[in-house]
C-alpha cells in the first residue's frame, strides 16, 4: 500500500481529497489529510459580515463533512517535511511517510510584521477582514462608529483574493450611505500598487468606480509602521496618512513549517517554489503544491484553487504511471467584485490574457457580464457560497472551464 499525503483541508486539500478519492484505486493508495483546525471557514464570506450582510455562523462548517468515507483525516499541526525520508513531522511528535505529497496550507494574514499594527490600536481602531475573530469585531465596531477618516490599508502588494479590499471599500461606501451618514465619512486606500489593481484594463475600470464613489486612492505607499498614537500610517519615504479608523489587510505569509522544510528556494513570505504549469515542487518531484501555498504568479484564490485541482489530479495520475506530466495550468482566475448597492462586476484572465469586457460564461447571452456593474454578477457572488459547499469542495463538476476561454470576450472594447 502506498501513502498520499495531503498537508491542509482548507479549499485545495479538500478539493484534492475528494478528487484523488475517486480518482486512485484504494487497494493500492491510501489517502491522509492533515489540519490543525477541525473548522472549515468559507473565506469569502469575511467580506460581508462587517456589514452584516452575512451573520458570523452561516461561514463556519466542520472539516469531516467534507472529507469522503475512506480518507485518513488527522488533527495535527505540521511542523516540517523532511523530503529525504519522506516524512512529515507533526508537532505533537508524530510523523507520517508519504509516497506523494500534496502541500495545500494556504497563506494567513500576519499584522505582526507591520510595527504598530498589532498594538494597543488592534482590534479597537485597527482591524484586519482577512480573519474570522476579525471580521466579527470590524462589524460590531463599525456598528458604533461614528463617522470620521477610514483608511483601507494594504500591507504588501502579494495577498490572497486581491479584489476583496477594494470589495471591501465600495461596500463600506454602500453602507455608509445606507445609514446616512456617508457625508461624514472619508474613505481612503492606500495601496504598494501603482494604482487600483495590477492589469490595466481591470484598472482603469476600478479606478473610475473609486472615483465616482468618492474614494481617494494613495498608490506606491510602501508602509513601514503605524503610529499608534497619533494614529498615522507612515511609509518608506516618510509620507504619512492619518486614519481614524483603519482597515488592514495585513501581510499574508505561507505556513511557518515551510521555511523550516528544505523545500528549496523559499522566499520571505514563504511561499513553496512551485513549476507554474505542472504544479510539481520545483525540488522534489514527489510533492506538489497547490492554491495559497504556492509561489505561482497566478492570483491566491478558490478559484484559482478550483481550476488547479483539475489540473494537479491530472499529473498525478501521469506521476503514479511514470508519465509525462502533460495537463498545464494557465494561471486561470475568475472573481465576482461587489461593487456596492446590489451590483458586482466579474473579471476572468489568466498567466497571458489581462481581464476583458464582455459576456461570461455564454456569448451574448452570459448571464453575467465581464467589467461591466450588473445585478447578475452580484446574484452570481452570493450563488457562489452554495456552489462553494455543495459542489466545489466536494469535487463535483462544475460549468466553468479549466483553461481561460476567450468565448465571449471582447479584445477591443472598452470596459463599459
Ligand atoms: C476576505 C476574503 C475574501 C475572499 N474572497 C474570495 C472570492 O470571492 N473568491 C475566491 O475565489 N477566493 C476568495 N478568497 C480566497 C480563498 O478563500 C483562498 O484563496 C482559498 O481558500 C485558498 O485555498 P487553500 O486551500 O490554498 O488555503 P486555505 O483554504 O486557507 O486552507 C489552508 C489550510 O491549511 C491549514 N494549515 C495551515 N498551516 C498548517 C499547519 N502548520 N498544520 C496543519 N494545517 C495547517 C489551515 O488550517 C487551513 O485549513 C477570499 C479570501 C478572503 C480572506
């Protein structure tokens, strides 16, 4: 009998684990996931609790309703792969050998390493959406809050679901417009980028909805500490933005036991050396990543995961038969963008092609529309939870294509 091991039953280990479940000949393969948190948090939901459009509770699930009958599930933080023996130690002592390895353990926000951050302001005037415990008390303090500056922070240029702080700021300009009391409210985003996001079509389009919502956009701020006490946020080149009430999306970096594993080249937030199409270790033929762990150049998000574990069941396969590792991944990543008062847009690209207007997933027909604000994008975001539980995690097959398809989308067009 031989050992596949995956490391993380978040999105991609769970995925992982239900698509090799069905995939390997259990005679032959047995199958063990490892996680240290027995909850199953749907991330994407963190967005909406601060504005109570979701309840805490309705996002937390337990991780053995998600893992098929057959597969090993154990409890355990990991404390280092030890490639040469395959092995992987666990913290309480344990070890576990594998024939294969799947390294899924993802990236968490870290305020630690932004001075100040952390401090006395932490969860008073100071909070992160990126957390479960964060989310909850962002909306009871925005609850109270009175009006005054909000600063949407970034602390690093590399982050998971790249959209969710600009979500983030168009919703909080909803809300805030809801309660009446946006005219005392000054919404500002600081962001390392050079503008809005990286691809200059989606840019130019979120750049223009920041303005017309009336949200100042500071680019190129690379901070280096939050002022607690006169509650500043300072950069690099000694800039500073003041902030009565600030919203960070703090550094995201991949697992600890990464940088203690001889995993090759790790750079500093962690992140394993990943091939960008096979999804191999770039050191170990034996082990391959997938979703936040990796150091592809592909956005960190469930879909991306989604589209991966496609791809990754493939070469696995071909690995156990001594094939070539033929199936790619092309960096595809699609994400719903709310943009506030029952609209979303929707941007679908890849390694190669920037966003595009147009219809998604049927020409002309759609139903949702690509850069473009519509109330099916936005009943296509909330649809997405379903989806997310009852079909995704459990591997079932899907109607979105693994590779980007250009049906539908518009190379000239402007984004409307
Ligand atoms: C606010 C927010 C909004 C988002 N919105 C969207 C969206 O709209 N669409 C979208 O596609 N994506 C979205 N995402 C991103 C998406 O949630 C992640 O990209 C996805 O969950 C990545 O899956 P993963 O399996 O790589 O990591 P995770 O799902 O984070 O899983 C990693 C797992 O590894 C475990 N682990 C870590 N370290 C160890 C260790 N040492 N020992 C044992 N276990 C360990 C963790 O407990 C966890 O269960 C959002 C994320 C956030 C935070």
């Amino acid at each position: 009998m031989k050992n596949l091991l995956i490391l993380g039953a978040g999105t991609a280990g769970t995925m992982m684990a239900n698509k090799l479940h069905k995939a390997l000949d259990a005679r032959a393969w047995a199958i063990t996931v490892v996680d240290k948190d027995e909850n199953h948090y749907y991330q994407p939901g963190f967005l909406f609790v601060p504005f109570k459009i979701y309840d805490c509770e309705r996002l937390v699930r337990p991780k053995r309703d998600f893992i098929p009958e057959g597969v090993d599930l154990v409890f355990a933080e990991v404390a280092e792969i030890e490639p040469e023996a395959n092995t992987v130690r666990l913290s309480d002592g344990r070890s576990l050998s594998y024939d294969i390895l799947i390294v899924a353990t993802g990236t968490t926000p870290r305020p630690e390493e932004t001075p100040g951050l952390d401090g006395p302001l932490w969860y008073q005037d100071a909070f992160d959406f990126y957390s479960f415990e964060g989310a909850c008390k962002l909306r009871d303090r925005l609850d109270k809050w009175e009006g005054g500056r909000l600063t949407i922070f970034l602390a690093e240029s590399i982050f998971k679901c790249p959209v969710a702080p600009l979500e983030f700021a168009f919703l909080a300009d909803s809300y805030f417009e809801e309660r009446g009391m946006r005219d005392r409210v000054e919404i500002t985003y600081v962001t390392p980028l050079s503008g809005a996001f990286t691809k200059p079509k989606a840019t130019a389009f979120l750049s223009g909805l920041m303005e017309e919502k009336g949200i100042t956009v500071v680019p190129d701020f690379y901070a280096e500490r939050v002022d607690a006490e006169r509650k500043v946020l300072v950069s690099y080149d000694a800039r500073e933005v003041p902030f009565d009430l600030l919203v960070a999306v703090p550094v995201n970096m991949g697992a600890d036991f990464i940088e203690a594993s001889d995993m090759g080249d790790i750079d500093d937030l962690n992140y394993v050396p990943t091939d960008k199409h096979t999804l191999q270790a770039r050191d170990h033929d034996d082990v391959f990543v997938i979703g936040d762990a990796t150091n592809l150049p592909a956005s960190k998000a469930g879909s991306v995961a989604h589209f991966e574990a496609d791809v990754l069941t493939e070469n696995i396969l071909s690995y156990i038969k001594g094939a070539p590792l033929d199936a790619t991944f092309d960096g595809h990543a699609n994400c719903f963008i709310e943009t506030g008062g029952g609209k979303a847009t929707l941007i679908d690209f890849n390694y190669a092609t920037e966003p595009l207007p147009g219809k998604f997933p049927l020409p002309v027909f759609g139903p949702m529309s690509l850069l473009k604000e519509t109330r099916a994008n936005h009943f296509g975001k909330l649809f997405f939870e379903w989806v997310y539980w009852h079909m995704m995690l459990t591997g079932k097959p899907m109607p979105v294509t693994t590779h980007m398809s250009m049906v539908g989308k518009k190379k000239d067009a402007v984004p409307a």
